[in-house]
C-alpha cells in the first residue's frame, strides 16, 4: 500500500494500480468509457481525465497513468471538468439523439456522463455521420451510429476469447466496428460483448424492446447451467400488480447478466446460461399431480410418503439440488428406503470449451460436487447404474428427486420403467412424465429458492430467492422437510442462504 492524495484527501492504494481503480476505491468515480478492468488499457476514449502532480500537461487519461507513492490526484479542477465537457461534445457529434427507443436507456453511461459532466447545448450544425445496423449474430446486433469506437468489444474478442471475429474499421469519425471477413460472432462468450458496450451499440437481439430497466426487480443469483458456477444479475419483469415487492410476485425473467466474481467467473459468463430464459419461464410446473390430476398439496404430500412407504424405493436424485436439498433429501432415504443404492440423473458431460481466458465447462450440471460431498464421489459417479439395475429386478417404488429442465430419465430406463410398480416424482418442469407418475410434486427453480451449490472448484456459493415460483409450486426443501415432518432446517442440520445477495427493489440499479 502506498499513501496518495484524492481531491484534498489522503489514503492509500494498493501500488501498480490505475488512477481510475485508487479513485473506485475510496468512492471517487473517475468517468470512462473505453478501460474495462477485465481489458487491457486502450486509452482512447479520453474520458477519464484528472490532474496528477507527476505530469507537466493540465490532464492526464486515469486509466493509463499508474499511481506512485506521494502522488496527488485531482479529479474536480476547473480545467478537468472542461476538459471533460469537450470530450463529452466530440463523442456526441454524430451521436443519434436515440435514447426514447434504446434499450441502453436507464443504464448508459453516454446519458450519465452527459448530465453530470456535459454542457447543455451542441454547437455541431453539420450533418451527422450515418452509420448501417449489422447482425453480428443470431443474438447479438450493432448499431453503427450509437458507437463511440471505444473497442472494448474488439479487445473483449481479442483478448478473452482470442477468436478476434471483431475490428475497428474505416478513420476518423468513420470508424466503426465490423465483422472480421469469414468470422461470424459465434463463440459462446460472444454475449459478453453487450455487456462491456458503455452505450446502446451492442444490443442483445433477445432483450430487444422488451423492457425498460427501470421497470424491472433485480436478483443477484448463481447460473446453474454448469459446474463453473457463475455469478449473475436475474432481471425479473414483475406482474402489474404488487412491483414494489417482487416477493409477492411470480415474474418473468427477462435478462441475465455476469456479475463479477474473481474466484470464479470474473466479469463474464457463457452463452447457454445467458440464453437459457426458457428454464424459468416456460414449461413449468405449476400444480401437484396425481395419477394425471391435480390435487391438492396437503394430501399430495401425503399420497407421496405412503408411496415411499409401499414399498422398496429406487432413489434417483438430480445433480440440479441444492446442498440443503441434498442433506435432505438423504435423510428422506435414510429414513423411507435405508441402504437403498442411489443414483444421479444429470445433463451428459460434454468436453469443455476453453478460451484464453475463460474456460467454460463440459459438466453442465451446476452440484456434482455437493452430491458428491453428501453421498460420496464413487456413487456419484456410477450416475443412472444403480437405477437401472434396480428396476430390472422390477417391483419397486421409482422416485425422481428433483429434475433438470428439458430432463427426462435416459431412454434406456424409460423402456424399463413399466417394470417399476410405480414412479414418483418432485419437479419444477411439465414433462410429459408428469402425467404418467403417480404423484409429481411441483418444486421450484434455483431463482426461486435459497441454497448453496458447490462449484468445481470446491467454492460453496450461496443465493436467495428473486422471485416466487409459479401457482402452487413450493421451494424443493420445504417438499422434503414436509415429507419429514419437519419445518425448522435447523433441525435437518442445515445451512441457509443467510447473507447471500439477494432481490432488489423493482427500478434500483447499481
């Protein structure tokens, strides 16, 4: 650490860090547009502008000026701020006056900084330079004259995935982004792009027009489409009724987003968790089953312990439960099939996907590591043996302890299924399974419960709900410990999410 001086007042920085960084640290926001600290420093954008004691010129660009011991910072001088305000007017010469029908509006930092560090009139009369829309993707598009050539997407393309799809094409106030020849932006980071865009030139064509950000809840969460363990942003469109309490809401989940762990994902995410909304919002299920009918919970709840108790229980527990459900659900074997073999249904592991800098895992399936911490890594590992063995002998009472979306039991034991003399099931998905068990609970999605996973770095990570599951569906682990008779988790020895972030209100940003 070592001691420098913000605008009059004294602290200490780490040594090596930009001024921008030391100016975050001690609740100075240095505006810029072009620094990313996931991104080598561009310095282009000339944002960032502050008086430094060690330069001999008025202003410094922050991002590139590293702090020394002694070093005075000033981030508010009368010639920092008007060096501020013209940056601000070149980059909005040509700049569309789009914000009524921008999706970046509520979150742009071009709006931002205009207001806090613009002036309040432009003395450009010429025309404005007109640049085209592009598709860069099936999921990702560009609009040329909202670009502030700032090239954090080229370096983003450049440096973490080093597919290098993206370039800066063309001089001047023709520069623009374009497609590489014969590269089509279709890596599975490639999303990511969108996310570092400072203003509405990237656009996500999936969230295209369907919200303001102001009118949407936000839950931070953890992306359960993989071992890695993502941290994300959920932005949660609530009913009209009741948005001030996303709570008492079901929602629809309409934007998912990194939020930055540097343990884990730093300040990225992949593409199937980004793209996967269908998971939360369509397919689910809504009511609990028996025999194909809806039934009450009380006496589903009931008909599926004396089902459990009919009988030798063939347990099948999905990779997709939470440590808590984990424990629980092994006492519910313990007590209602002791000495049963286990097995774990899943998503089939696939090879991983490695980048430069991000590597996204072939296990997609977001507990392995806590199935194994419960039930032990060797059992774990024979995944669907135990199960189908059981179920050639016949006779015995199936039960899905939890499914994975879109999953359904492997096709070989499907075919032995009838055997079974009957299945039961605790799901939040209406597959066609539903109908076919004798009882199926409906649960909820990891957004909709607390809980923990264990990545596979062996990190438990903790999240809240963001959001109520849909009709009559309850929380996977209030299932279990009903089925216990207990409603207390301290008594089933478990943790809760306690302290992990959870919803904010509908319209806070940050």
């Amino acid at each position: 650490m070592i001691p420098i001086t913000i605008d009059g007042r004294k602290c200490e920085v780490p040594a090596g860090v930009n001024v921008v960084d030391a100016c975050r640290m001690h609740g100075v926001d240095v505006p810029h547009y072009c620094y990313h600290p996931g991104l080598t420093v561009a310095g282009n954008c000339r944002m960032c502008l502050v008086n430094v004691s060690t330069s001999r010129r008025d202003v410094e660009i922050g991002c590139a000026t590293r702090v020394s011991p002694d070093l005075v910072i000033d981030t508010k001088s009368p010639k920092v701020k008007a060096a501020r305000r013209a940056v601000l007017e070149f980059l909005l010469i040509n700049h569309p006056l789009d914000c009524p029908i921008c999706d970046k509006a509520g979150e742009c930092d071009l709006q931002n900084f205009s207001y806090e560090h613009g002036g309040d009139r432009s003395r450009f009369l010429e025309d404005k330079n007109i640049r085209a829309k592009k598709e860069f993707s099936a999921d990702v598009l560009y609009w040329g004259t909202r670009c502030i050539a700032c090239t954090r997407c080229v370096r983003f393309t450049q440096e973490i995935t080093g597919t290098g799809e993206l370039a800066m094409i063309n001089r001047g106030d023709r520069t623009e982004v374009d497609l590489f020849p014969g590269r089509p932006l279709n890596n599975l980071l490639a999303g990511n792009v969108v996310d570092v865009c400072p203003v509405g030139a990237l656009i996500d064509r999936h969230f295209l027009y369907a919200s303001r950000v102001w009118n949407l809840a936000e839950a931070d969460s953890i992306c359960p489409h993989c071992a890695k363990g993502c941290n994300v942003t959920a932005d949660i469109r609530p009913a009209e009724a009741n948005v001030d309490d996303v709570f008492l809401l079901e929602g629809e989940m309409v934007r998912v987003r990194p939020r930055h762990n540097p343990q884990v994902n730093q300040w990225w995410m992949c593409d199937r968790g980004r793209r996967d909304l269908d998971s939360v919002n369509t397919h689910r299920l809504s009511r609990h089953y028996a025999g194909g009918s809806p039934i009450a919970a009380p006496l589903a709840v009931d008909l599926f312990r004396k089902a459990l108790e009919s009988g030798p229980v063939i347990p099948v527990v999905s990779l997709w439960n939470t440590n808590e459900e984990m424990a629980a659900i092994r006492k519910v074997i313990d007590t209602f099939a002791p000495g049963a073999p286990v097995s774990f249904l899943g998503r089939e592991v696939e090879p991983d996907v490695v980048y430069p800098k991000f590597t996204v895992p072939g296990d997609r399936n977001p507990n392995r590591a806590g199935a194994g911490a419960v039930f032990g890594a060797d059992a774990v590992a024979q995944g669907i043996v135990p199960a189908r063995e059981a179920l050639a002998r016949g006779g015995d009472v199936l039960a899905f302890l939890g499914m994975a979306p879109g999953n359904h039991a492997p096709a070989d034991l499907r075919a032995l299924m009838p055997r079974a003399a009957k299945f039961v099931m605790v799901t939040a998905y209406a597959t066609t399974m539903v109908r076919a068990a004798a009882v199926a609970l409906a649960g909820a999605v990891p957004l909709e419960k607390s809980g923990a996973f264990t990545n596979q770095q062996g990190l438990a990570q903790a999240f809240t709900p963001g959001k109520k599951p849909p009709g009559l569906a309850a929380a996977d682990l209030e299932i279990y410990q009903t089925l216990l008779g207990e409603r207390d988790p301290a008594t089933l020895g478990l943790t809760s999410a306690v302290g992990a972030p959870g919803p904010r209100p509908v319209g806070a940003r940050v």
